[in-house]
C-alpha cells in the first residue's frame, strides 16, 4: 500500500518574497526579491495532470509554493483556491504523467478500522505511521476549530508537524481523509477531512476556483439542564421549556433565517427527516443542500410549533475568516 501510494505524498514548501536590504552601492538599480521559507507541509497527487490536494492552512498567506517529489523532482506550485472554511486547497504543478493516489470513501469508514497516514513531520519525507479509525463524526468545536465545517476523522496513527495535507489511507491503500490536526496536549489524537467532503471542495476550486457554501444564519448551541438553567435567568422572555437538544441564540440580519422569521430562543424539533437535531446535524443539512433548494425546519416557540421552509444562500465573503453562525 505505501508503495503504491508513497510516489504521489509530496513535500510542499510555501515561500515569501522579502525584500534586501538597501545597498547604497546598488542604487538606482533594484535589489531582487529573496525567497524566504515560511512553513512546510504535505500535499498528495490525485490527477495525472499534477493536481495536488492538501490543507489551506499549509499554503495561506505564501508568496510562492515549491512542491518535492518523493524522487526528488521539484516544480513551482500554483494554488488554484483554498476554502478556509474546510481547510482544502489545490495545487497545481506543471506536470504530466505523474503517480497518482487512489481515492476511497470515506461514508464507508468504521472505529476500529486500520488506519494509515503518509507525510512529510519536520521535513521527513515519506514518514510512514499507522494506527486504527478511533472515531467518526467529531465536530470541530470538539477539537478546537470551531470555525472550521467539517465533521473530522479521528486516528491514532502519529501525525506530527509537516504532516498537514498529507493523505489517511485505508486497508485497501486508498484515500479517505486528509491530515489536518492534532491535539498537541495528548498522544494518539490526530484528525482529518473526511475525502468524500475534500473532492467535493476541490472540485469546486478547480472549476470555479473558490468553494461555495450555503448559509442559513442563525448561531446555535447544544443545551444542557445546566445551559438550559442559566437561560431561563437571563433570557426569561424566551420561554424555553427544553433541557436537551439545539438552541437558536442569534440570527443574522437579513440572512434566509431572518427572512423566514426565526427568532433567537427557537428551539430546533426537526430539521429535514431529523427529530431533534443537534447543531452539527443542522450544519450538515445545509451543506448537503444544493442552491435554490430549500429544507425544512421545525421549531418550538414557547408552547408553540411552526413549521418553516428555508431557503439557503450563499455565505457572505466577509463570513469566511471566522465562520460562527451557521
């Protein structure tokens, strides 16, 4: 399985332009730019034609990219796009024939199931660790990236530093996920983007160059009887009579909440075919929602249940640094 998929986990290096110092003895001529290496990380080739996928994160903010092949080859990289909000970006090299990763899906990934990451930790290329499936489904306040939509892998297989946008691989050898977090306080907690959900935004970024999300606006939160609690003290008008489930507690002006007539208390019974929903689930449906389709949405007022039809939009740009209601 590494020997099939090795060849195409590439080392990405991203570079920035600063400027030498003034030399009086140049002058007037110009003093050229010198590339300065900002950060590393791991990208792995999913088209022959030198497409590469890896993390926004591992090339934001860099003036240049430098992709190493596992053989030594190395090209300038141009990024096509990078969603902040998933974490994905594409690269592109100038490059034909080249090996390629075999994609799987990762709707089909069970805990328990061998687990294997491919990547680039402190600059060793190539660094192979293994591991099992520990978990489906976090949510990415649950690891400390709450502005991130996406719902992450966890595995215990090492991932270290340098080890972002490198792939998770299977037991067939096939890609599942990408490398994208650890927790640095713990051992065996590593995460990543479930595959299915980063070639959905890559190829968006390939035909249109950016990804596109939809947005509903509204903020919620899971409650707790202690939440619950606390809510009732400090937002009597609200008339919550629920300890369990998704609260709404802010709602955008002028977003598709607003405009259907939700209200900051509203607590969610249903969401689509969804009874009780909770705020990952809501998040889920909207991004499964395709433009100008609409979802349903079921809320309790106080002692009262309406039923509304939404229309999801697309999200602002100004949403996307630091993406907080949904």
């Amino acid at each position: 399985m590494v020997a099939e998929a090795g060849p195409a986990v590439v080392s990405i290096d991203t570079l920035r332009l600063d400027r030498g110092s003034e030399d009086p003895f140049l002058a007037p001529f110009p003093v050229p730019d010198v590339p300065l290496r900002q950060g590393q990380g791991s990208g792995f080739i999913f088209t022959p034609d030198g497409k590469i996928m890896t993390n926004a994160h591992v090339v934001e903010g860099a003036s240049a990219v430098r992709v190493t092949l596992p053989d030594g080859r190395q090209y300038d990289g141009k990024v096509l796009g990078a969603d902040s909000l998933t974490d994905v970006a594409v690269v592109q090299i100038n490059a034909k024939n080249l090996p390629t990763v075999q994609l799987g899906n990762s709707d089909t990934l069970r805990p328990g199931e061998w687990a294997i990451a491919i990547g680039n930790p402190l600059g060793l290329s190539n660094t192979v660790t293994a591991g099992i499936i520990s978990a489906m489904g976090r949510a990415s306040s649950e690891i400390g990236a709450a502005d991130k939509r996406v719902s992450f892998i966890q595995t215990d297989a090492a991932i270290n530093p340098g080890n972002s946008g490198g792939p998770l691989l299977n037991a067939a050898g096939q890609v599942v996920g990408v490398n994208t977090a650890v927790i640095s306080q713990a051992q065996g907690l590593g995460f990543a983007i479930p595959i299915n959900t980063a070639y959905g935004i890559a190829e968006q970024i390939i035909t249109t160059g950016r990804a596109q999300h939809l947005y509903l606006g509204i903020r919620m939160v899971p409650l707790t009887p202690e939440l619950a609690l606390q809510i009732r003290e400090q937002q009597p008008n609200w008339t919550l009579n629920r300890t369990q489930g998704t609260l709404i507690i802010g709602v955008a002006p002028n977003s598709p909440a607003a405009k259907a007539g939700l209200q900051a208390g509203d607590w969610i019974a249903k969401v689509n075919d969804i009874n009780q929903p909770t705020p990952q689930q809501v998040q889920s449906v909207v991004e499964q929602t395709k433009l100008g389709e609409k979802i349903t949405l079921e809320i309790e007022r106080g002692d009262r249940r309406q039923t509304l039809r939404l229309k999801p939009e697309p999200m602002p740009p100004e949403w996307y640094p630091s993406a907080q209601p949904e």
